[in-house]
C-alpha cells in the first residue's frame, strides 16, 4: 500500500528533542524555538518570526493583530481550510467568500474589489498548494481601500512569488507544521510579522498577555500582565523536531519536487488528450510541491478514480468542501457574487501521495495506476 501522506522525517529529531530535555528547558521559547525563528527570518527575510502552537493560532493572532472586530468584514476563498475563515469568525467577523480560479484553485484577485464594502477590514489569500496567489494585485487593492492583507501560508514554506518568501508579501503571514505540511513538528506554525510596528503586541498575544519576552531580553525586570492574548508558544520538544527538518530543507524541497515533476511528466499525455487536468504554475511563482493534484472530469470519475487507485494500493485524497456551504459556513459567512469554480472544482480535484522519502518506484505505480483507469474511460 503506497499510503496518502507520511510525515516527514530525516533522522535527527530524536537526537535533538533529546538535546531539548537534556537542557532542562522543555517549555516555549527554549534555544530549538529560537533556531526555528532564526531560520525563518533569515530563509525568508521577514522581519520577525514566532513559532506557534498551529498555523491555525498564528491566523487567530493575526485577527488579534489587525483588530477585527464584531462586524467586521473578511474577504477570502470558500475554497480553504475551516482555520482561515474561524480565526476572524471568533472575533466576530463576517466572512465575505469570492470565487477562485480554477487554474490555481487560488483566490481570483479580480473579483476581489467588488467585494469590498465600508465594513471590510481584511483580505486573505490562500497559497494553495504552495503556489503563490497574485499578490501585487491583491496588495494594490489592499492599499487602495486600507486592508489588511493576511496571508495563509500554511502550504507555502519554501515557496515564492517574484523572489519573495511566502508569508512575507502582506502583513502577516502564516505558516502550518502539521504533520501533513512539507515540514513538520505533529502540530505548529509559526506567525510571520511584515509589519514592524506590530512585533511587540504579538509577543504580549502569544504570550499570555504578559511582557515576559521583554523581560528575558532584559527589558523589564519584571513581567506583567499588560494586555490581552493567549497561549500560543509550543514547547521546545517540539520545536527540536522542526529543527532538524528546516536544516534539511533543501533536500526536502527537491526530493518533493523531483516527484512532483514525475508526476506531471508522467501523466501530461493524460492532459493532452484533455483527459484530465494537471497544477498550473503562472509566471514568477516558485513552488514547493506541497501538494500534486490532477483534476477529473466530474465528480462521478473522481469517485470511481479513488476506487480504483484503492484497489491498486494506492491512497489518495480530496479535500475542501467549500466553506460557505459548510454549516458554520452559512452562518459566519457569505458569498459574493457567482461560485462559478470553487464547487465544481473542488469535485473534481485528486489528491496524489506526496511526502518525503516516496520512492521513484512508487510514483511509477501511481502514475500507470492512473493511466490504468483512464484506459477504460
Ligand atoms: C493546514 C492548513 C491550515 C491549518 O494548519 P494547522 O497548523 O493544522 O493549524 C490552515 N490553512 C491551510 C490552507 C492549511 O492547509
């Protein structure tokens, strides 16, 4: 059984999660956690990096960061993952869903304006896949009507939009380390803060609402209760196991794009006999084969394709059904204008096993167990 999705590991993390404990310092904020922040800032060149406890809270921080408040209005895809509507929906946001593209499954930054309204506070744009959302566009609207431009970024370590890291093109940028991301620790994330003038407030958010990172900088000599915030910091351990991850991160990144070129090479007579559709990456976007997704052509194929794989032993996944046809969809948000891709889209899009350490001999048998199926249809 070749299986959907493996979490990374390179062979070190034991090692250093065992340096962890023997430090002593098994809590936030040890000397793995700053490495992993070290390494982001410089790898990316945001000015300030805070790992987290999920992508997922690094989003809420970010809500907390650009003041969403009770009323306010969040442009974003319907085509995402729950955290990146419920993250402004806990502050009492409504989520304002515009359709996506279905060359990138991203945001279409030209349906974005029309949806902006007196109430809109923030756009998020989803890099889905790894593959970069058409930021300039996105940004200039942005400015224009003073938004907040929050990036998920959870798929998009290592990824790039005209030479610049994913995370850092808006305000803040978020990135996940589940397990099922390109480089993990089980569950975290990390907040990137492009704006300078807001590092200090998410140190006090992440951080209970406490000034303790001034204090350990020296800053105070005591620390104190001084605004609101939560807990957001993992512990070292497992900051010790991404570690060991981002030090490899090259060797990752090209052995997941050495498969994701097999796939595409291997399939695309598929795509041009118009059988299926493959990941189109526009200009300037560099990706981190996060994901290899084909598209079928209906749901019904979709369905029958999966089983196939499945008797052949292989997994594969879709994911997605559109938030705002979701129940807390429906009631948080909204969709503006026509859904004339992301449903239809979404039935269509197949997963194919991708992690690090898959064999070229298992991609060969994904690649002619697709091509099987599609012999008979
Ligand atoms: C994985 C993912 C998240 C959530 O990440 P966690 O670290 O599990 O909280 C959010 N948004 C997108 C697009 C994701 O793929």
């Amino acid at each position: 059984m070749i299986p959907f999705n493996r979490p990374p590991f390179v062979g070190k993390e034991t090692d250093y999660i065992k340096e962890a404990i023997a430090a002593g310092k098994i809590c936030g904020d040890g000397a793995f956690t700053k490495k992993c922040n070290k390494w982001i800032e410089e790898k990316t060149g945001t000015p300030k990096a805070l790992l987290t406890t999920s992508c997922t809270h690094a989003l809420e921080m970010a809500a907390l960061l650009a003041d969403i408040k009770v009323g306010d209005e969040v442009i974003m895809p319907s085509y995402t993952f729950v955290s990146t509507a419920d993250a402004f929906v806990q502050r009492g946001a409504t989520i304002v869903f515009v359709d996506v593209r279905p060359d990138t499954m991203n945001i279409d930054e030209n349906l974005i304006e029309a949806a902006i309204t007196p109430k809109t506070k923030a756009v998020v744009p989803v890099h889905y896949a790894g593959v970069s959302c058409e930021m300039d566009t996105i940004n200039a609207i942005a400015k224009k009507h003073g938004l907040w431009v929050v990036e998920d970024a959870a798929q998009g370590v290592m990824a790039s939009y005209k030479g610049k890291a994913l995370g850092t093109i808006g305000d803040f940028g978020c990135y996940s380390f589940h397990e099922t991301k390109n480089y993990s620790m089980g569950e975290g994330g990390a907040l990137l803060i492009g704006r300078e003038d807001r590092i200090e407030q998410a140190e006090i958010i992440r951080e209970k609402g406490t000034d303790r990172s001034r204090f350990f900088r020296g800053q105070v000599d005591k620390y104190t209760w001084v605004d609101y915030g939560s807990s957001y910091l993992p512990s070292d351990m497992n900051a010790a196991y991404l570690y060991a991850q981002l030090e490899e991160a090259e060797t990752i990144n090209n052995a997941r794009l050495s498969v994701w070129n097999r796939y595409y090479n291997g399939l695309k007579t598929l795509a041009d006999a118009g059988k299926i559709a493959l990941p189109v990456i526009p200009e300037g976007c560099v990706h981190n084969a996060h994901m290899f997704y084909i598209k079928a052509a209906d749901l019904a194929q979709r369905t029958a394709l999966i089983a196939s794989l499945k008797e052949n032993g292989v997994g594969s996944a879709f994911h997605y059904i559109p938030l705002h046809s979701a129940p807390a969809g429906i009631k948080f948000g909204r969709f503006h204008g026509e859904d004339k891709y992301t449903t239809a889209e979404s039935e269509k899009l197949l997963r194919l096993p991708m992690y690090y350490g898959l064999t070229d001999e298992e991609v060969e048998k994904v690649i002619s167990s697709v091509l099987e199926f599609y012999k008979t249809v």
